[in-house]
C-alpha cells in the first residue's frame, strides 16, 4: 500500500469516462455531477452555471434543480462523491502503523491531485470548497473519518499505534492531511514532491507512535 512516485490525476479519467455515456446508463445524478465536473475541469468554478451542467448532462433544468436548489449544492455532491471514492480505491486498514500510515498518504496525494479539487483550490473564489471540506463535518469528512478510526483501531490493536480514544486520533490525522493538502502549491518551490510526501508520512507516523 505504499504510494507510487508517479503523480496521480484520479479523477481525470473519471469524468472522461462518465462524460462519455448515455445519461440512461449512467443514472441521471451521475451524469449531472459528471457534467458538473467536466465544466468546473475545463472552463473553471465560475462557468458552473446550472443551465450550462444540464445541457452538458443531456437533461432539463428542472431536472437538476429537483436534485439539488444551487450550483453550490451540485459541488457539494460532487465534492462527496469525488472523496469518497478516493478513499475507497485505497486500503487504509492495515496490520500496523506503517502501513496505515501509508494509506493515508496516498489518499492526500490522490485528494492532493484530483483535477475537480484542484480546480476549486486555484479558484480565485474558494467559498464553496471550505464550505464542503472545512467549515462543516459533511458526509465525505464523516466517511473519512470512519475509515481512519477503523485503521487506527487495527494499528492500537497490533500495537504499533498509542492508545487513545480511535475517533479523536482519526480527527487530528484529518486535520494534519487535509491542512497539508490545502496548502502544498504555498510551499511547493521549497518542498519537493519526494520531501512533501516524507514529511507528511513523518509527521503522521510521530503522532500515532506508542
């Protein structure tokens, strides 16, 4: 479960991919994220406009706005559902520390990576993600949550992760992660990509130590 040194752009072939089929196929909530991530990708956050996600997904607005009443609201779900399929493409359970800490890593990098997230990064207005990712305890944070206090459990069992209260330790790794995510292009021209994920893997690994 170690992170590859290659630079990941999960979600490119994502919404590639989901762009490409019939709404039928996909489902209709599908297809509109799907659209709402292919125009926040390609033209920016301000361009996602709900009339222009419908067209994109081949459907009505009325349609959209039975879903969800904003453009905040679709890159709400799409924030969810981005994240939440990270985390599930990667194993953060393991037998000891290491290992989950290795997990963890490679979810900030993908997170790190993601082209809708690094949209709204580079956006001039970043409202919407600090709404979604940092303002709120939303579902995507909840689930990550989850799956980090399942792996700390596993760790404090095999004994390579102090003891401590799972929940509050996962909460201070979702701190340490998503803090280092948010803020690695301010301290990119000093930290390189191979110190980046070093330091992040030994930060974590110092505050889960026995």
């Amino acid at each position: 479960m170690s992170s590859s040194n290659e630079p990941h752009e999960p979600g490119t072939e994502r919404v590639a991919e989901r762009a490409a089929g019939p709404v039928a196929e996909r489902g209709t909530d599908d297809a509109i994220l799907d659209a709402a991530a292919e125009l926040i990708v390609q033209l920016g956050v301000g361009r996602a406009q709900l009339a222009e996600i419908a067209r994109r997904a081949g459907v009505s607005r009325p349609t959209v706005y039975r879903r969800w009443p904003d453009v905040r609201a679709v890159i709400g779900a799409l924030l969810t559902r981005e994240i939440a399929a990270t985390r599930d493409a990667v194993r953060l359970t393991g037998t000891d520390r290491a290992a989950f800490v290795d997990g963890v890593v490679e979810v900030a990098v993908r997170l790190r990576d993601h082209p809708v997230l690094g949209a709204l990064l580079r956006s001039g207005d970043s409202d919407t993600l600090f709404e979604y990712v940092v303002d709120r305890l939303g579902a995507s944070q909840r689930g990550l949550l989850e799956a980090l206090r399942s792996g700390i459990e596993q760790g404090q069992r095999h004994g390579s992760i102090r003891a401590g209260e799972p929940l509050e330790l996962a909460a201070m790794v979702l701190l340490i992660a998503q803090s280092t995510v948010q803020s690695h292009r301010m301290v990119a021209p000093v930290l390189s990509e191979e110190a980046w994920r070093r330091e992040l893997a030994r930060a974590l690994d110092g505050y889960l130590a026995p």
